[in-house]
C-alpha cells in the first residue's frame, strides 16, 4: 500500500519489536482479539454499534471515489481483481455526495 512520506515517517520512527508495523503496549502483535475489544470500547463511547473493518473498508472506498480517485485505483488498494465488485459492493453513494454530483454536472 502506498504510504504519504508523513505516514511513513511516522512508522519509521516506532520502536521495532518484529515483522509488524503495529503492537501493543505490552509489544505483542494487534491481533484480532485486539482489534475486537477496541471496537467494543469505540462503540460504548460513541454509541455507534457498526464500528468494524469491514465497515471501515467500505468507508475509505467511498471516500477515496468522493475524493475522485479511480476506480482501478481503489478496487486495487482494497486487494480486488475486479472493479466491478469493488464499486458493487464497497463503494456507497453518500446523499450528500449525489447532490454535490448533479450540482456539478447541471452548473459546470
């Protein structure tokens, strides 16, 4: 995945503890018990009960299109082969983006 320079100055400047970019506090690899209890505590404090991945991976995918990147581009960053299935099944329409879209096309 390509990274901003920021980013991967960030990542560079962490301790290294083994083949992962990310560990916990105690060095262990985030596994996915890890990621659980996280999402757990994220839903209690914002009250929002559809904090996953998977849901995170819908949501970069829609912004990246709002954002205007390529379709090729995105199914790519997400791992697909097919672009198809990526805007199927990956990719939202945002109301408020649609709005933004037919504004665009009737006042170019």
């Amino acid at each position: 995945i390509p990274l901003l320079p920021i980013c991967q100055r960030i990542i560079n400047s962490q301790p290294k503890f083994g083949e992962y970019i990310f560990y916990g506090i105690h060095g262990d690899p985030i596994t996915a018990s890890v990621l659980k209890k996280l999402y757990l505590r994220l839903r209690k404090i914002t009250g929002i009960e559809t904090i996953t991945n998977h849901v995170a991976r819908h949501t970069f995918a829609t912004r990246l299109l709002e954002a205007g990147v390529d379709e090729k581009a995105i199914s790519t960053l997400l791992g697909h082969s097919s672009t198809a299935f990526t805007m199927d099944q990956y990719v939202e329409a945002q109301t408020k983006h649609l709005k933004t879209s037919i504004y665009q096309m009737c006042f170019k």
